[in-house]
C-alpha cells in the first residue's frame, strides 16, 4: 500500500525521526555519540554537520524516499532549528 503525503508532512516526519534519534545522543568533544555509535559530527571550522552515512544518511532516503536535494535541505533546516547552528551545511 503507497501512502501520499505532502513534502511538509514529510519534512516533518523526518524531523521528527532526527529528534528522537539525537534527543539523547551524548556530545563528546565534535561527536554525537548514541549507543557508543558516532551519528553525527559538528565541523565548527567549516560550518558543516555532517550525519553518519549508514546509520542516518541512508535510512531517511530510503524510507522516506527523499533526492538528495531534499533531504539536505531538511537535514539543513533541522541542524539550524535543533542544533543552533546557524548557516551549517548538511
């Protein structure tokens, strides 16, 4: 069965997805760190976070069948929103 949403709904969606996965990710030193696992990095040099490639990355485009376009802007919007890091890139 295919389920129509809107890209707000599911932008939402996958923000959501990201809260629950990082509301209780441990911050060492750059790292987010959940489960002994490194799912996020802060690159405060060059503004950019960067989201574990197998573990995040790839789950949100194939479950919520997002282009990459999209889901760096998402993933933008949420760093910016969640994170408190203004103009960092995905």
């Amino acid at each position: 069965m295919k389920i129509n949403i809107t890209k707000t709904q599911r932008a939402r969606l996958v923000k959501d997805w990201l809260n629950d996965m990082f509301s209780d990710a441990e911050i060492l030193g750059s790292y987010y760190v959940k489960n002994k696992k490194n799912i996020g990095f802060h690159d405060k040099n060059n503004k950019e976070f960067w989201f574990d490639y197998n573990t995040i990355w790839l789950f949100l485009e194939s479950v919520f069948s997002l282009e990459y376009n999209e889901l760096k802007a998402i993933t933008e919007e949420w760093v910016e929103e969640t994170l408190n890091l203004k103009g960092h890139k995905t």
